[in-house]
C-alpha cells in the first residue's frame, strides 16, 4: 500500500491562482461529453505539450452544478495553461460496468495518453485498463480501490469539510432539526454524513438530525435524480427541519427546489452552489461545503505536463485547502469566526473528525 501524499501550501497557492485567472480565460472546450456517453473532442489552444488528457465523468457529466463541474474546472484551467488537446466523455446512468471499460479504452485507442476517471465507480474499470495499458496515465478521483504503477488516486478529506457546514447548520437552525440527503449509500457518502452530523453536534449536542439516501448501489441513480431529492427533502422538511444539506451530485437540485418552495434553508455540496445552481433557488443556499476538484485536476495535469506524474493516494485535505466552506450570499458572515475556530482545531488535531456515521 502506498502512503498518502497530503498536499499543503502548494495546493493552497495553486487554488488561490486558480481563482485569480481562472475568470480570464476564452480557451474553453466548445465541445463536451454527449448523454450516450460518446467521446468528443475540444477545441484547445495551439498544443505547448504533447500531453492529451482524456476526462471521463461520472453519471450527469458536465453540466451536473456541482461534482463533475467541478472536475471540468480543472480541466479548462489546464487547457488554458497549457494548451493541452482534450476530450472528454460521460457515463449513463444504468449502463454495464463493460461500458464504463470500453469508454475509458476509447478514449486511449484515440490517442489520450493521460486518463482522468471521476468518481469512485470507475475504480474497477480503471484496475482492469490501467493494468492493460501500462503506459497511459490515469487519474482516479475519489477512490484508491483501484492501484498501480500508473494510476494516481486523488481523495479528499470531505468529512473535514461536512464537519464545517454541519456546525454552521446547527448554529443557524431555528428548529433545531436538520437534514442529510446522500445520493447513494457508500463509504464515501457516509464519509459526509458522518462529518456533517459530527459537526452540528459539536455545537448542539442535542439537535435532531434526519438522514435519508435517495438509492442502495448497484442503482447510482441517486446521482442524478433531482425528483428524488426533491422527495426526500420535502419529507424532511414537513418533519421539522429547517436546513438541508445534500451530498447527492444532480439530485441536490431538487433538495434545493423543495427547501425554496418551504420557505426554507439548504446547503450545497462539491462547488459553490451558491454560484453553480439554478438562478431560482441560489438564495436559500446558506454555503456549501467546497471540495477542490478543480484543484486535483489540475495539478494532476500540471504534474503531467512537467513529466512529474506520481501514483498512489493523494489526499486533499483541510489542511491542505482540499475542502473548505463557501460564503458567497453573506448568510453565514455572522458565524465565520466560530467556523474558522473549529475549523483551526481540526487542522491541529484537537477534533479528529470521524469517517463513518455513528450508530
């Protein structure tokens, strides 16, 4: 097993660049992954490498307001920096896991010698074509199910983060009930469950805290299904709670539709929703928790177009500036400093922050 790499000031420097000149950039891809999951190129600035990254995302592609926009982030930066050709590709929902293969090998057969998977449930493909094809370079974000000598698995440390949204859901709840909607149940959702109620209890010992999941694997579909979130947010709602927070991909439209129509509060996930959501519903996003797959893309890439690829565990932490919470809207501006108070502790390891839900 490789030992974790934890980024610290670099990553921090690299996501303050990536805010200053990320909004400067008109080299963006024209084209992006189409809903049957076919690849199709970009236009990129004049190549300054020979670098060609092909990115395959997760059930809802770019577009989804939040994980694999996030990750598309990253990956126009790069362009940008580096004129890189890319293409890109996404998985639909239901489809085989010979499928999620047979993508990942197309874009290798097409000439992509870097390979970046998002999400956990291109780990078993990415073990069978990375073994395949020693040669390529692939990046699997999300889980390190998935090892070899030319795979890098990007984590983050995203109960770090819950812990934060969790604690400024307690401090501002009325009720004193909140909510947690996961997409799917797996370890890695858990991870932001257990944060996230971790967190509100270390204010409030004694708030009440929903938790549901929209599916049970193998159905991802809890990824991509805002009429479910809407469904389950509106239960929790009429059950007391004021303030919802989703780690559900797509499906955290609809916790964000139902905490509107309630007059209510929500709190998004992976970007800043705030800014990523719908125009209709952004005003009842109170902060989201931030994990900086814009970040890892990209310096992932930056690593390859230096020739500095390196395999094994990488793990974006708090510390690190990996995960974070947003205050776009001003609606926490009056609890930051209790925020930035636990979040100081967790980064000294005063509060060790669980990864699995208690009980």
């Amino acid at each position: 097993m490789r030992q974790t790499r934890k980024f610290a000031a670099v990553v921090a420097a690299a996501a303050l660049a990536l805010t200053a000149c990320g909004s400067d950039s008109s080299e963006e891809p024209t084209d992006t992954g189409t809903a049957d999951g076919t690849a199709t190129s970009s236009d990129t600035a004049e190549p300054m490498s020979d670098v060609k990254v092909g990115m395959a995302y997760d059930v809802g592609g770019r577009g989804d307001q939040s994980f694999n926009d996030a990750a598309a982030a990253g990956l126009d930066q790069a362009v940008a920096e580096f004129g890189i050709e890319t293409t890109e590709a996404t998985a639909v929902d239901g489809e085989p896991e010979s499928a999620r293969e047979e993508r990942l090998q197309q874009l290798i057969d097409a000439g992509y010698t870097t390979v970046i998977a998002v999400g956990f449930a291109y780990a078993p493909s990415v073990a069978k074509v990375a073994a395949e094809n020693p040669d390529v370079h692939f990046a699997l974000i999300d889980s390190t199910d998935a090892e070899g000598d030319n795979i890098a698995n990007l984590t983050f440390a995203e109960h770090e983060g819950s812990f934060l949204v969790g604690a400024a859901a307690a401090l501002k709840s009325q009720s004193g009930n909140i909510g947690f909607v996961g997409g799917v149940q797996v370890p890695l959702i858990e991870k932001f469950q257990a944060g996230y109620e971790a967190g509100a209890k270390e204010v409030n010992p004694d708030i009440t805290i929903q938790s549901t999941y929209l599916t049970q694997p193998p159905d991802f579909s809890g990824f991509g299904d805002p009429a479910k979130g809407k469904t389950a947010a509106e239960g929790m709602f009429q059950a007391g709670a004021d303030i919802i927070y989703h780690a559900a991909g797509g499906s955290g439209g609809g916790v964000f539709t139902a905490a509107a129509e309630a007059g209510k509060q929500a709190i998004g996930v992976d970007s800043d929703q705030a800014l990523t959501a719908a125009p209709e519903v952004q005003d009842v996003i109170i902060t989201s928790m931030l994990k900086k797959l814009d970040v890892a893309v990209f310096e992932f890439i930056k690593a390859e177009v230096e020739g500095n690829f390196e395999a094994g565990a990488q793990e974006f932490n708090l510390a690190a500036g990996g995960v974070d919470y947003s205050t776009t809207g001003g609606k926490i501006d009056d609890i930051t400093d209790q925020l930035d108070e636990l979040k100081q502790k967790i980064i000294d390891g005063e509060i060790e922050v669980p990864t699995s839900p208690a009980g």
